[in-house]
C-alpha cells in the first residue's frame, strides 16, 4: 500500500503526495493528487515498469492493452505516414498519462506512442482501467483534465511546426521536456530531434549550434544540458509561453 508524504513535486500541488508503491518512488502528478480511497483501488491493479528508450507503449490503429502513468523519463506521441515518416504531436511526461483513448471508450489509437527518453511508468490494463474509472470519480476528473491539457499541446504544436524556425521549436521542445521531466540534460540525438521536430538534421545542427554559441545549451555526443533556462525562454517562440499561461488559467479554475 503507499504511502503518503508532503505536496507534489509535478505540475500541479498533491493533495495528499504518495511517497512510494512496492518500494519505488511516485512521481506521477495524476496518481500523486488521488484520496486515500481511490489510491488504494488505482495502486492495487497498477504494475511499475522500466522502460528503455524507443520502447513502444501503444502502437497505430491496433488495441491498446494498456495505459501508463509516466514516472519519469519522457514518452512521444507520434503521426507516422504511410512512407514510414513521422513527426511528434505531443510529449508527456510525469504529469500525463499515455492511452487517452481509452478514457471514453474507444480501443484503438491514431497515434503512436512511444518512449523517447528512459524512465519508468505505472502500468494498469484497459480493462482494469474501465472497471476502476466507474468507482473513481477524482481519477476521472483528472485524467479528463489531462487529456484537455494535452489536446491543447497537439493543437499549439501543429501550429508551431507550421509557423516557426526550426530554433524556435528546439528552443520550446528543450523547456518542455524539462518541465515534463526535471533535471536540465538530455541524451538526444540529432536523428530523434529531426523526427521530433519534423524537420531535416541538418537543421537541427545547424539550430542546436545557435543555442550553442549562444550559451543556452551545450551539446556533446548526444547529450544536451540546459545552460541559461531564462534565455532559452526568450528565445523560444510564443508557443511555450501560450501553453504554460493557459495550463496556469486552467490550473486555478480546476481548483
């Protein structure tokens, strides 16, 4: 059974923060703000997994068996096209949840969802999911919340890929991951950021090297750490400034 502890450290304050499941730390902003009651019944048919990079949690147009609470490290929704290309839609990381289909019904997924930074995550079946969502009505309202949260990430983000150079984008991506996971290095290479940010690498470079020589970032060997995180605001396009000011309103509605 967990157990509880002080406010959570996730986008949004716990009620009353869980410390722990069978010994590993909660970090799930969602599972983090559940009462005592619904805990008890979301934790018992929740299994905790480790997840390497590139591992896919729910694939394109087939059932979706399971859905995660992501603990930490970060998971990538993706449109991928008939050629095999792709391009990201929308992040999630320890404040969301991956298999948002599942929460009015629907069993399939026009997305693929998979993990692009390793971490961990808390499993739970379809299944046990919509027999737990009849008698859990907070897990309910947040998920319904995070599935808002996160169609308002897919429509900004569409906009910003048509809209903005490709700095501007790695600029937003880099602070969203971070606000997602914590820490300021990611291990990153430039074909994962091409795929990301739909674009060609050699674009990539060539913005990764801006912010580089501007000292908002260094970039080595795939590594990437955030050097100046107020500059790298300033640089980013208004696109990270709308969806933060708009998840700031919803937050003080929500409450």
């Amino acid at each position: 059974m967990a157990k509880t502890n002080g406010p959570s450290q996730g986008a949004s304050p716990a009620k009353a923060g869980v410390r722990s499941f069978d010994g590993h730390p909660v970090q799930n902003t969602i599972l983090r703000n559940l009462p005592p009651k619904e805990r008890e019944v979301v934790f018992s048919k929740m299994k905790y997994l480790e997840f390497p990079t590139h591992r896919v949690l729910n694939e394109m147009a087939e059932p979706i068996e399971n859905g995660y609470f992501i603990n930490s490290g970060l998971a990538s929704i993706l449109n991928v096209m008939s050629d095999g290309k792709s391009v990201e839609v929308g992040l999630t990381g320890q404040e969301g949840f991956v298999g948002l289909p599942l929460l009015v019904g629907f069993s399939t997924s026009p997305t693929l969802a998979v993990t692009q930074i390793a971490g961990s995550a808390f499993r739970v079946s379809a299944k046990d999911l919509k027999n737990i969502l009849r008698g859990c009505p907070e897990l309910a309202r947040l998920l319904h919340r995070y599935s808002l949260e996160f169609a308002l990430q897919v429509t900004q983000v569409a906009a910003c890929n048509r809209l903005h150079n490709v700095q501007e984008r790695l600029a937003r991506w880099l602070l969203m991951s971070q606000d997602r996971m914590g820490g300021s290095s990611f291990l990153l290479t430039q074909e994962f950021l091409s795929h990301m940010l739909g674009t060609r690498r050699a674009s990539v470079t060539i913005a990764a090297g801006i912010l580089q020589r501007a000292g908002l970032i260094t970039y080595k060997r795939g590594l990437v750490k955030i050097q100046k995180r107020v500059a790298l605001e300033e640089t980013a396009c208004e696109c990270y400034h709308i969806l933060t000011q708009q998840l700031k309103r919803w937050e003080i509605e929500f409450h």
